[in-house]
C-alpha cells in the first residue's frame, strides 16, 4: 500500500486508491510502525531515527491482536512503546488508557523543550546516601522529579548514584551491557539529565545541591490533582519497565524479577487469581504508633487499627467485597509476630490466609504482589504501604484500604479517598 521515497513513507497516488481507503492506509502504517514492543534499548536511536519521531513522538494504540505481544517477557514499553494497556506478571492493570495517553504525551511534550545547559538550572542527585529505606527513597527520587517540574529545574543525575541504583534494582536494567543506549533511554523517560562528572556541572547555568532529606521533606503546593497527575505518570513510567531477572544494576549486579513472589504463591494461576494483601508494619513500635496517631487527627482513620491489623479490622474490609472465600497474603516486617498469630488463629480468615516464605521474599517482589491485588489493606504510617497504595491508584485498582475508621454503628467505613495518600496536608512528607 505504501511505497519509499528516501527515508520516508508516503501514499501511493490518488488514481490508485479510493481517498479513503488511502487515508486509512496511512493509519494503518502509522499504527503499524509503533507496534514495536520487544525492542531492545540499543534499536531505540535507529527507530527514532528512521520514523523521524525526535521532536513530536506519538503513542502507540493497542489493538485485541498486541495483547499478547504487550504480555511477552520481551515487551520493552517506553515513550517509544505502549500507552495501551499495561501487564504486570500476566495481569491486566486496569489502568484508562485513553487518560494514560494524554498524561504522556503532555509529560513528554515538556520534555522535548529542555534548553542548553548554559540556560538550564539544574538540581543535583549524587551520592549513595539515602534517608531512610526503600518507601522513602522511592519518594526522594519522585519529589526530585516534582521539584523539577515546579521550579523549572532540570534534574541531573550523577552516573552510579542512589537513584540508578535504586530503580535499576527493580526497574529498567540495562541491557547487553549497552549503557549509552540505557543511557539515552533513563533521560528520556524521567525527563532529566545524567551527569558524567562533576566537570560537567560547569556547563550548567546553576547546580543546586539537596540532601535525600530535604528531597524527602519537599512539598508542591499546587493542586492536589495536579500532583497525582504528574506522580502517577512517573510511577507508570517505571512499571511499563519493570525488571523479568534479565540484565544488571548499575552496578553491575544481577537483578531479580519482580513477578518472583507472585510467582512463587500462585505460580501459573497468578494472572487471574484473585486475592487480598495485607501489609503489617510496626515501625519501631511507638514511633510508629505516634506517626499513624498524627496522620489519623488529620485524616480522620482509627490512630491504631492500620498497625494493629486485628481480625475484625480485616473481615470488616473483606467481608463486603466477597474476598474471604479467596487467598490472603500477609507480609509484614516481623517486628510484631502477634499480629499473625491472631490472623492466623481467626477462624474465618486463618484458613485463607498465606504468607510468603522468608527465603523468597524480597522488596521488589513483595511490592509487585501488593500492587496487583485485587484488595491491598496497609498503614499509612508506612512509606512502603503508601508507595504500593500510590502504584496502586496509578495502575487504575480500587480497594486500597488505609484510612478507616469505625461509624457510630459500629462498622468500618473510609475517611479519605485514594487520592488521601498524596495529600500534603494529611501526609505531609510521606504524601
């Protein structure tokens, strides 16, 4: 339908085809093109290049035929790639995928007008120190990317630094050893620029220097709706890239896959078995009881029920969904061991309910599990719980259960709606 002239693909003549079916030729071809998902990082500059889509790139569309091609351990999905629907470990995210692409496509419109660095104010991430564990560091990088787009700030990061290593671990491992094309790839996703040394940094009009804690502290003062919009496009981002145990850090290390858990409790059944996730955290004891009793008199919650997990708790939010009669994972920090032991000992829920094995647990994998459950149930006290309830709301799943409390009847009900765990004003610098 299409023949080349030179480097480009234009329509056959009119006297060939009806102007409709011409027309719809082209679209055809042009979906055609982008239909691409298992390409690796190093034929991403020789795609762009050959369909000329440096300055104004379109998102592909899916149809029913790429569903299977976006499930494949290959699917490399990226500005480049998908903004249809998404798979994680063989699960549909019930992600809008109509919204999904017009928050892309504004995001990475923004991106394609970055000045040169004599023009460009630039926040630096260095470093291997962070504050606190993985909910936290997970904030840190997304609050730099929100620092950025609020001040105008492009966000450079150093090679071999803590935010490489951090989402290589569990996102986007490099490839075949390519780290020019990895390169090209992480600075294009998330909008920043990766800085080779620090003689570099001459180059750049002004370099601003924060420590992970005040990246960590940092608050956007807009809309509340336009800070989810801009997080849950970043945390997409990452998981259109989630690492299958192929490739390395940064590092250099191997890599695991984060489906391993999933994997592991419900083998082949994992795409469309349906169960619940209960995330138990302590955190130290009564510090962690003082953070939940203060997000609790700013939202509302029970300033106990989401650390004490007791049985009722749990049946009042499984019972009306009808997931009782399905598996519940629970995983947990430790700190606390009565805490199953009352689950366990529940004559309703200990026969459901599963833990996964000390041996197979592991950060990335417990996080995937919770994400793509059909019914998560965290504390809010939790940066961990808070950034799977944030994946969560970003991937398009209901029944994310953090804030309840009880009515004057006597039953549990919600005091915040999902967008509650992006709320400055009752998460402060967890939001």
């Amino acid at each position: 339908m299409y023949e080349r002239e030179g480097s480009s693909l234009s329509p056959l003549s009119r006297s060939r085809l009806p102007e409709s079916l011409r027309w719809l030729g082209v679209v055809l071809l042009v979906f055609a093109c982008w239909v691409c998902p298992s390409a690796r990082y190093d034929d991403i500059d020789r795609a762009r290049r050959r369909l000329s889509l440096w300055s104004n790139p379109m998102r592909r569309f899916f149809f029913k035929e790429n569903v299977e091609k976006a499930k494949s351990p290959n699917h490399f999905a990226s500005k480049h790639g998908a903004a249809g629907p998404i798979y994680i470990c063989d699960r549909l995210a019930p992600v809008n995928p109509q919204k999904n692409l017009r928050v892309m496509k504004k995001y990475y419109a923004l991106c394609s007008h970055m000045k040169p660095p004599e023009e460009t104010r630039l926040l630096l991430l260095e470093g291997v120190q962070t504050f606190g564990r993985t909910g936290n560091n997970l904030i840190e990088f997304l609050h730099a990317l929100q620092y950025g787009h609020d001040n105008g700030v492009v966000v450079g990061v150093m090679r071999g630094s803590w935010p490489m290593h951090l989402i290589t671990s569990m996102w986007m491992a490099v490839q075949n050893d390519n780290m020019h094309a990895w390169s090209t790839f992480f600075q294009d996703e998330f909008c920043v620029r990766i800085i080779e040394d620090y003689d570099e940094l001459e180059s750049y009009r002004e370099v601003i220097a924060m420590d992970t804690r005040q990246i960590f502290q940092y608050k956007h003062f807009g809309g509340i709706e336009r800070y989810v919009e801009f997080q849950t496009h970043y945390i997409r981002v990452l998981f259109r890239s989630y690492n299958r145990g192929i490739g390395k850090n940064i590092r250099h290390g191997p890599v695991k896959d984060m489906c391993s858990v999933l994997h592991t409790m419900f083998g082949d059944m994992k795409s469309d078995v349906k169960y619940s996730v209960i995330h138990s955290r302590s955190l130290e004891g009564d510090p962690g009881r003082r953070l939940l009793a203060r997000i609790a008199e700013d939202s509302g919650c029970d300033p106990t029920a989401a650390i004490d997990m007791t049985p009722e708790y749990v049946k009042g939010i499984l019972e009306p969904l009808g997931m009782l009669d399905h598996p519940i994972v629970f995983i947990s920090d430790h700190q606390d061991p009565t805490i199953l032991d009352r689950l366990k000992n529940d004559a309703t829920i200990g026969t459901k309910l599963v833990y996964v094995p000390d041996e197979d647990s592991w950060v990335g994998g417990d996080m995937t599990l919770a994400i793509m459950a059909n019914v998560f149930i965290g504390n809010p006290a939790s940066t961990f719980s808070g950034f799977i309830a944030k994946s969560r709301l970003a991937l398009g799943w209901n029944n994310s259960f953090m804030f309840r409390r009880k009515n004057e009847d006597g039953r549990w009900e919600d005091v915040c709606d999902d967008n509650c765990i992006f709320n400055k004003k009752v998460m402060h610098a967890m939001a």
